[in-house]
C-alpha cells in the first residue's frame, strides 16, 4: 500500500469523524424528539452494543478464543447489567481476561 495514500486516508477519516462529532454537538439542541423517538434511539444503541459483543466473543476466523475471552466478555455484560459506567465496563473486561490469562486459562 502507497504511504501517501494511506496518510490522507487517515486524515480523512480523522476530519470526518471530528465533523460528525462537531455536528452532533452543534445541531442538538435544534432537534426536539419525542419520548418515544428517544426510546427507539436508547434501544438501537442497546442493540448496536449488543451485536458487537456477540460478533467478537467467541470465535476469531474459524477458532474459538478460548475461555479467558469469554469470560472477560461475560464480566463485562454483569457490568453492564448493574449499569457500571463505560471505562469500568472495559475495565472490567480487561482485567478479567488478563488475569485468566495469566493464570494460563488458554
């Protein structure tokens, strides 16, 4: 892959996401939804985080990940339920994955 092209690639992608955020902050308080817009919104994000997780915990290409990860992963979701702010969710997935690890839980 060319360097340049994957330089601009980057800044474009970094002003795009800078501008989308930028936007968000901007054009907010000239929006006004109703309740249940702002429902289906909170459960389209429920949804979205939820899709992610399931993609990523158990298999990478056509192998499992191990028990480690989806423990992590598991410890994560308690989070969550218990409705732990986002870092101490990632946190929590972190340390619990690295410290089975580290105890050789493959």
């Amino acid at each position: 892959m060319n360097v340049q092209v994957f330089l601009w690639s980057m800044l474009g992608l970094a002003a795009g996401t800078y501008a989308m955020r930028l936007g968000g902050v901007l054009l907010r308080s000239r929006f006004q939804f109703s309740q249940d817009a702002e429902s289906w919104i909170d459960r389209c994000v429920v949804a979205l985080l939820i899709g992610v997780v399931v993609t990523s915990m158990g298999i990478t290409g056509q192998d499992f990940v191990g028990f480690a990860r989806v423990s992590g992963i598991g410890a994560a979701g308690i989070a969550v339920v218990l409705r732990a702010p986002l870092v101490l969710v990632l946190l929590t997935a972190v340390l619990v994955t690295g410290g089975l690890r580290l105890l050789g839980v493959p």
